[in-house]
C-alpha cells in the first residue's frame, strides 16, 4: 500500500484505514479479537476531528469501561496533539448519561443534586426491603431481577406480549412488590442506580431531543456487550444526524447475564438502513500457536458465525495446559512460572507483563496467597478496591451525607461509626420510621434535635424513649458534623477543605487508633492517600472538561460547578478502575482480574487457572456457549505465552475431584504439558511483540536475555547500545539448566 499522507494512518491495513475513512453514516466493524477494532475506532475520532472538520463537543464515543474510556482519550490525545480530545463526550455510557441528567435533568424534573446508588447500596436497600416485607424471595435474585427489566428498556417492555398475558408467579409478585418499594426508596433518597441513570436519559433525549442536536457522531465499542436500554440510548443520542460507528465481536459477547442482546447486531442492520460493515483479519495481538488453539476452542459452537482471523504474527511457543494436586499447588505453580520466565526473558519483561485471568474472583484466595509469599507485588482489579477498604467507605458516606443529607442509605451506615451508643435496633427503628413515614432519616432526626414536639407525633413511642435515653446528644453531633460541611453555598468549600474539616471534626484518626489498634496506620495512611485522590480530583477539574455539554441555544443548563457531587459520582462510577491506576507509574505487578472485567485489554503473559467443569462453565449459569466464549476472551488476552491449569480437586473445600473442563478437554492434546518452549525464535517472537509495546525511540535491546547478541540483529539499532549483557554466558548457563522447577506434574488419567 502507498503511504499514507495522514499520519492518523499510518501503519493501519487496509481494511482499518477504509473504516477509519469510511464516509457512510452508519458503519459496523465486525470482527475478532486483537484485530484492531479499538485501534480503529481511536483512529477513526482522531481523523472526524482532524480531517472531517467535526467538533470534538459534537462527538460521543462509549467505552465499556472508565479504563478503556482513559486509554482512548490518552491515544487520540496523541494523534491529535493539541489537547482538543478533552472535550471529547467520551465515556463509559453510564458516565455519558450522568454527564446529560446532571445538565439537563431538571427538565423531567430531576434534582440535579441527585446522588449514585452503587451496587453495594442497591443490594442493601433491597436486602431490607425483603425483610421488612418479609419476602420470600432471596434479595440478590431480586436485585438481578429488576436490574434486567430496567436494562430491557422501555421498548421491549412496551411491546405487547404474544397471546393473554400470564399471571405472574408468586415469585414475580414479590419481586413486583420489591421493586416498588425499592424505587419508592430511591426516589425519596433522591439517589438513581446504575440502571436508572440509563432509563433517565432515555426518558430526557426523548422528550427533549434538543440536548444532543449537536451530536454529529456517536461511536460504540464492544457493541455486542450493549443491552436493550443501551442500544435505546445510542439511537436517542445519535438522532440528530443519525451517524453511528460501532464495534464489536459476537463471539465476545459474555455479559448475556447482564441483559446485554447480541441481537443488537441484527437490530442494527435491520433498523438503520444501509449500514457498511467493514471486517478486520489480521490478528495483530496473539502468537500464531495462542490464536490457533483460542479459535479450536470457540469453534466447538457449530452456531455460531465464522470469521476469517489471521495471526500476523510467528508461531510462538504452544499455550501449556498443567494438571496439579490442588489448587494451592496450581497458585504455587504459577508463581513459579512467573518467575522462571521472567528469570528467562532478562529484563525484557516485568511484573506489569503478567495477568492472571479468573472465572469469578473468589477464586483468587490461593493465588494471592502465593504472590504473597513470594514478595510478587499485585493489583486485583476491581476486586478489593480502594473505595471498598472500610475507613474510605466510611468517609465517603460522610461526604455524601454532606453532600446529600437524605441520602438514607449511607446516612445508616455512619450513625454508629465512630461508635456513639447507637444500637442496630435503635438504626433499624430509625430506618423504619422513615421509610412508613414519609420522611427521610435525616428529617427525622433533625425534627428530634430541634426539639420540634409537634413533628414527634410520626415518632413512635419506643423510638422517642430510645432517642431522648441519651442518644439525643450523639444525633446533635453527627447533626453538627454534617450540616454546613460543605461551606456556605455562594462560597462552598474545597473538596480536600471538606475532607480535613470533617477529620477534625470526628476526630478520626484517634477514632481509628481505638477502633482499629491493629492496623491503624496503615489505614490512617489510606486516608492520607483518599486526601491525595481528592486533591488530584480538584486540581484536574480546574483544567478539565469532564462535566461539559456544549451550550444549546434556548435550552436551560445546570452548570454543576460544585466539586463534592462532581467527586463523589466519579468514585460511584469508577467502579472497574482503581485508585493509583492514573498518574505516576507505579511499581511493577501482577494483574489479578476477572475474565469479565480483562475484555479488550492485553498481556504478553496469561494466565487462565481452574479450567475445570463447574468453572468453566459455572455450575451458575445456564448458558454453555457463553462460558465458553468466556474462556476465548481470556484466552486471546495473551499476546506471547498462554497458561491454563487445573487443580486435581477442587477448591471449596468438598476435596471433590474435578473433571477437565468439557471446552478444553476435546483439545487437550494441543497443549504442551510441561512448561512453554523458550527456543530462539519464540525468544524472538517475545521480543518482537514487546519492543512494539515500547514508545519509537526506546529499545528493549539493552534487557534482551542472554542468548542473543547484537550479531542477532533482531531490530535496527545503534551497535553502541547493542552490548551483549555483562556476564550473560554464565547466565545463560545458569537459566538453561535443568531449569524446570514447576510443581509436580500428576498425569492427566491418573
Ligand atoms: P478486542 O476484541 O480484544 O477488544 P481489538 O480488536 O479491539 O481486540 P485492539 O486492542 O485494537 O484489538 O488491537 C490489538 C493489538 O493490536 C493492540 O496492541 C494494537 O495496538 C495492535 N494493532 C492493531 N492494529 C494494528 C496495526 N495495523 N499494526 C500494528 N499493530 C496493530
Ligand atoms: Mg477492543
């Protein structure tokens, strides 16, 4: 192909640079994994804005996830090079949808103040309802329940159903019953969940189709992982100029248990007209040998559609499938072909390199025990987060009791911490009393604290003994902590003002040496690190564009310029990041993660332990095609080596012996059974796909292993800085020894 004389394309093939290019109003990438749909799809924002002459104002593009979203803006930042990505509407859709309700929700009367239930608050919420109701039913089926008729969206739940309509079963009578009670609760907290944040800006871009008359384009990764109510939002936002992008992979499609609909794809094509679809065939990611098993395994699904992917990579070492006793054996065993490759590669790769992949992270304990013990650092993603830890959690619900004082929920949760003499009972009375009144705790007990007798008359009496029983001084406290945190409203405070103030004011850090004598500091330096975040948080905003919205002529905006709010729903939503994830680089690790959350992300080294049948598939889901395009996504999450192993017995503690996993058992026989091959050319496949990770101008050829010298000639580089390693004969004669130390291997029909 000539050269192109955009920069945006250089180095694409041919079939990216049509889709980058590609003028059509509707467009579909369609294809597999590691081909470049991300890539393309970045290149394709950078040129609407660079050659097609759009407004990044005028532009959404979904990610699935705020990491994916933060990448992107990164890439198109450089491509672009002038700092126009930031206003950008780029994010996840929940983030897209809060960003519009926060601006435009007034307008279906929505407070612009309203808060974010995350998933935790959700479940609690409903955990009580079910009991105070006495539901039979469990609240966690419950909580999935209501989840997917709201993420149906109105559509399809306004669509008549086929023949009389049945009578729901008792069971759905009571998740009707929770349902209602629970909205009814978060309508009085004035909290919107994840689902509703979707529901409500369906609901405003209906109504009000002004607020996106700007949008001149709206891109979409991951398509085949959007749900009813998404795939609502994405034509509600592009319906001014009806211009779409999007980008997926059927065969990637794992959240079916989400309500997310591969039948978007066909909606797609049905609904808009004439869409180009445009595939992509090269496999720019995995070694010829990891794509050749990856695409044996989605092939045992006879229905699915077959795409053509072809590795541009070499052949690679093959993937190694390990039998062990036990499942501390299999954690064990990882941890030492963590380190024997890493041992192997010289300094050409690091922990960063590693990811460990799970079906479902309670599967981690052994695996995490054993990095562990061999001094590996570690990041669990999404898993025990930062804003999980129990003193940020606490804080956070102080602040959006500040922010938000009926917000109920968190409310409930800080009464008693620090300790001030209330009981559970006395919470749950509490609780109780506001949600058969009309009134939120927080009216209840300033109405106590001013000594308003007439408003005692929706107290009752056990309630009224138990509060003026000593209990009246505590709630005058938390009272005084809370109201005025934020300043006074023409002049509000700083956010890490509001933080520092309310440490003061609890005295918390004595709260944590008394509460917590064990671990006080570490956790009092968790704070100190919440404070970094939020003063990060602060000093981002004063030059960001995150919150903004282009100006519409005649259409009222909130301008939310208030910092608390603008924090407390970037922690809600930032669910699958983590702290510590932006900013400075920090230390090498290990990824532990989910299969769920590692989609579109990639790892030179994976790891994909517990392939055994009721893992893969999960004795807890129904649908076998989907676990099995569960371990495809892990699987071609691997770049250069690729590890699945299997404990003899299985983990949870019935010793019950397991049996391979039926998606990997047919072929097993692909698999080397010891560990990977290190010869020359997988070394030089390794090196290969490394040095491309690596800015231009570096070279990994300074930290090649041993056994290649400059005569190698592996990449162009300067001969000065060619130098063979110092000592690397006797290294090598060292790492190429016996070398094997893996666990002991047990035979596969033992
Ligand atoms: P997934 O389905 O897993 O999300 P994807 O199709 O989105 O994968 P990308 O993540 O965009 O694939 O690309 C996979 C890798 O291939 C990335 O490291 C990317 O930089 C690289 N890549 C993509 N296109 C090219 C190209 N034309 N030349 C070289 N490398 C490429
Ligand atoms: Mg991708």
């Amino acid at each position: 192909p000539s050269t192109p004389k955009h920069a945006i394309l250089h180095g694409l093939n041919d079939a990216q640079r049509r889709a980058v290019t590609s003028d059509a109003a509707t467009l579909a990438i369609l294809a597999g994994p590691g081909s470049g749909k991300t890539h393309t799809l970045t290149a394709r924002v950078a040129w609407l804005i660079d050659h097609v002459g759009y407004q990044p104002e005028n532009i959404i593009v979904a990610t699935f996830t705020v990491k994916a979203a933060r990448e992107m803006k990164d890439r198109i930042g450089k491509a672009l090079g002038n700092g126009r990505e930031k206003k950008l509407i780029l994010g996840t859709f929940h983030s897209i949808a809060r960003r519009y309700l926060t601006t435009y929700g007034h307008h279906i009367g929505l407070s612009p103040k309203f808060g974010i239930a995350d998933e935790s608050d959700s479940r609690t919420s409903i955990e009580r309802i079910c009991k105070r109701l006495q539901l039979a039913v469990d609240p966690r089926a419950a909580r999935m329940w209501i989840s997917k008729k709201k993420a149906q969206g109105t559509e399809a739940a306004a669509k008549p159903t086929k023949g009389p309509a049945k009578p729901p079963s008792p069971q759905e009578a009571e998740f009707g019953t929770c349902y209602q009670e629970y909205q009814s609760h978060l309508e009085k907290s004035n909290l919107l969940d994840y689902d509703d944040l979707l529901v409500r800006c369906v609901e405003l871009l209906r109504q009000f189709p002004r607020c996106v008359s700007n949008i001149q384009s709206v891109l979409v990764d991951e398509y085949q992982d959007t749900n009813g109510i998404q795939y609502e939002l994405m034509k509600l936002l592009a319906q001014q100029h009806w211009r779409i992008t999007t980008v997926g992979d059927p065969d990637q499609s794992i959240y079916g248990w989400r309500s997310a609909e591969i039948k978007n794809l066909r909606r797609m094509f049905q609904e808009f007209g004439r869409t180009e679809r445009v595939s992509l065939e090269e496999n720019y990611r995995s070694s010829q040998s990891i794509l050749h098993l990856s695409m044996l395994v989605i092939k045992q699904d006879e229905t699915r559609f077959d795409k053509t992917l072809k590795p541009v990579h070499d052949k690679g070492s093959r993937p190694v499938l390990r039998r062990l006793k036990s499942a501390a054996a299999e954690a064990d065993w990882i941890v030492s072909e963590i380190r024997r490759v890493l041992m192997m590669s010289g300094s050409m790769m690091t922990h960063n390199d590693v990811s460990i992949l799970l079906r479902s992270a309670s599967l981690s304990r052994h695996i995490e025990s054993s990095l562990g013990k061999a001094g590996i650092a570690y990041r669990m993603v999404g898993g025990h987060k930062f804003y999980d830890r129990a003193e940020i959690k606490t804080l956070i619900d102080y602040l959006r009791v500040i922010a938000q004082p009926e917000n109920n929920v968190a409310l409930a949760r800080i009464l008693n911490v620090p300790r001030r003499g209330f009981g559970e009972g006395t919470i749950k009375g509490l609780l109780q009393e506001a949600e058969t009144s009309s009134l939120s705790v927080w009216a209840v007990l300033s109405k106590h604290c001013r000594g308003d007798r007439r408003s005692k008359t929706k107290i009752t009496n056990v309630m009224e003994q138990k509060l003026s029983g000593g209990l009246l001084r505590p709630l005058e406290d938390i009272r005084k902590h809370i109201q005025g945190a934020s300043g006074p409203d023409e002049n509000p405070l700083g956010l890490v003002q509001i933080i520092e103030q309310l440490l003061v004011k609890l005295d918390f850090q004595k709260y944590l040496e008394t509460a917590h004598a064990d671990d006080h500091e570490q956790k009092w330096a968790n704070v100190q690190e919440f404070i970094g975040l939020a003063a990060e948080f602060e000093r981002d905003m004063d030059n960001s564009e995150e919150d903004f919205l282009p100006e519409i002529e005649g259409l009222q905006q909130t301008k939310e310029v208030e910092v608390l709010p603008r924090f407390l729903a970037n922690v809600s939503l930032a669910a699958d990041a983590q702290a510590g994830d932006e900013g400075q680089e920090s230390k090498p690790h290990v990824t532990i993660s989910t299969i769920h959350k590692a989609k579109g992300l990639e790892w030179p080294i994976v790891f994909v332990p517990a392939v055994y049948k009721s893992v893969f598939p999960h004795t807890r889901s129904e649908d076998d095609a989907e676990e099995r395009r569960l371990l495809y996504v892990a699987m071609t999450r691997a770049q250069a080596l690729l590890y699945l192993s299997c404990p003899l017995f299985n983990s949870n503690g019935n010793g019950e012996r397991t049996e391979l996993s039926p998606f990997v058992e047919p072929v097993k026989g692909s698999f080397l059974n010891k560990g990977p091959c290190f010869d020359r050319p997988v070394m030089q496949g390794i090196a290969k796909i490394i040095q491309r990770k690596l800015p231009p101008e570096e070279t990994i050829f300074k930290g090649l292993p041993a056994m290649f010298s400059p005569e190698d000639n592996l990449f162009p580089v300067d001969p000065e800085e060619a130098k063979p390693v110092e000592g690397a004969r006797a290294k090598r004669m060292r790492l190429q020894g016996p070398g094997y130390d893996g666990g002991e291997e047990v035979q596969w029909h033992s």
